[in-house]
C-alpha cells in the first residue's frame, strides 16, 4: 500500500459571483450618477494591504493612529481620515463627483471628521471592489 498524501481541496480566488461579473465587463455601462474613485496610489496600497493581510487590518482596528503613522506615501488629508478607522471617512476619501474632480476640490479635515458611517461595511466594500479591481487589472496572480 503506498501512501499519497492528503487529499487538497483547492478553492478558486472567485467565486460564480465574481466570475460572472468579470464577464460583463467588456460590456459594462457606467451607471448615471456613478462615483468615480478618487485617492492617491499610496491609499489604494493601503486599502488594499487591509484587505490582504489579515495581520494589518487587526492591528489596524486595535490602533489606526499607529497604523496610519507608519504608512508610507499617504497625504495628511487621508491620514486624518484614516486615523478615524470611520467607514463615512474612509467613503469619502475615495469618492467624489464630476465636478468636485473637474473643479479640484479637496475634502477638509473638518468634512472628512463629520462623515458618518460604520467601519464594517463600509471598508468591507470598499476593499472587495478594490481587490475585484486589482485581479481584473493585473489578474489574480499579482496578488
């Protein structure tokens, strides 16, 4: 009798959802009304890194203030949001309309403190559409 080793149960990084979407995006419409995204690559890293590094993003919900401090790159405007680890902040930073992009308005610190919102969820979608990004821009492999 030869032994052959357990038996692996590989899961796929997508699942039908994602796939399907995928799909569609040769074919994708921008809804009206659509946000675009609006942050500097340092913050993208650094939502991106929350959502891949488990490590991170529990040190991050013990201590944002620490966890911002060390990021590298990240403007003064996003590190005031950030440290707040507030999903309405974090919202914020990365949304913005046509004309606030057209104009080169900029959020204050007072806007980015007052935003209200959970840090769940929101970060939670944010992350997942940011990761969905990054594999349909470079494929699963970079990450």
């Amino acid at each position: 009798m030869k032994w052959v080793g357990p038996k692996l149960n590989i899961v796929s990084a997508c699942g039908p959802y994602e796939r399907d979407v995928i799909a569609q995006i040769d074919t994708h419409v921008t809804p009206e009304g659509y946000m675009k995204l609006r942050t500097s690559a340092a913050m993208k890293k650094f939502m991106t890194d929350l959502a891949l590094k488990p490590k991170l993003l529990e040190e991050y919900v013990l201590d944002p203030v620490a966890v911002v401090e060390s990021a590298k790159g990240l403007s003064d405007v996003e590190k005031s949001g950030l440290k707040f680890a507030n999903g309405g902040a974090v919202h914020m930073l990365m949304k913005a309309t046509e004309s606030d992009i057209a104009s080169g308005r900029h959020l204050t610190q007072d806007e980015i403190a007052k935003a209200e919102g959970p840090l769940g969820l929101t970060v939670i979608v944010t992350v997942r559409v940011l990761i969905t990004v990054v594999i349909i821009m470079f494929g699963a492999g970079s990450l």
